[in-house]
C-alpha cells in the first residue's frame, strides 16, 4: 500500500490542542496507525514510541483531526503516512550510525 495523502495537513499550531485526543475512536486510530507501521518497521521502531508520536502528531493537527470528522478510516490512512515518512527518517538515520557493539561470535 503507498503513502498518499488524501488531504495537505493544516500547519502545526504553535500550542498543541491535546483535547482532540479524548473524541471518540481517536485514540484507536491513534493506537491501530502506530501497531501497523510498527509491524512494517519492526527492527527499527517500537509500538510505544509510535503510539506517543501518533499521538503528539494528532493534538499538533487538530483542524486535521476534525476536518476528517467522522471518516476515521481516512483519519488513519493520513496518520500512517505521516508515521511511514517518521519511521523512514528513523531507518535512514539508523543506517548511517556507526554501532560499538561487537559483533557476534562466528561458529568455526
């Protein structure tokens, strides 16, 4: 499935409106969006930190988040685009670190 936006976000408000997290099924968009970038970017991400920037991303979008109203499908898809193009970011950036760790044993 590709990442289209159906819908250019409005600009980030300068104070987060966290009040449209409590409307009803947001946060089961919030929790259903971050469960499945999660499972695509298992290596690389975490369900918990996902879910909090669906979150964060939702309260920042608040106009976003109401001009959806009740069409919560549309509501995810736009949320996991945003969440896809994040845990893209968070792959590249994971790839060009340099990791200390040893490497593991090879068996002779």
């Amino acid at each position: 499935m590709t990442c289209t936006l159906l819908k250019e976000p409005d600009p980030p408000r300068r104070r987060p409106d966290w009040s449209v997290l409590d409307l009803d099924g947001i946060d089961t968009v919030a929790r259903n969006a971050a469960r499945k970038v999660a499972a695509q970017y298992a290596t690389t991400t975490e369900y918990d930190d996902l879910y909090q920037e669906a979150r964060i991303i939702l309260a920042n979008h608040p106009d976003t988040v109401h001009s959806y109203g009740l069409h919560l499908g549309l509501l995810h898809h736009w949320l996991w685009c945003d969440l896809t193009n994040l845990a893209n970011s968070w792959t590249r950036k994971r790839g060009r670190e340099i990791s200390y760790e040893p490497l593991p044993k090879r068996p002779h």
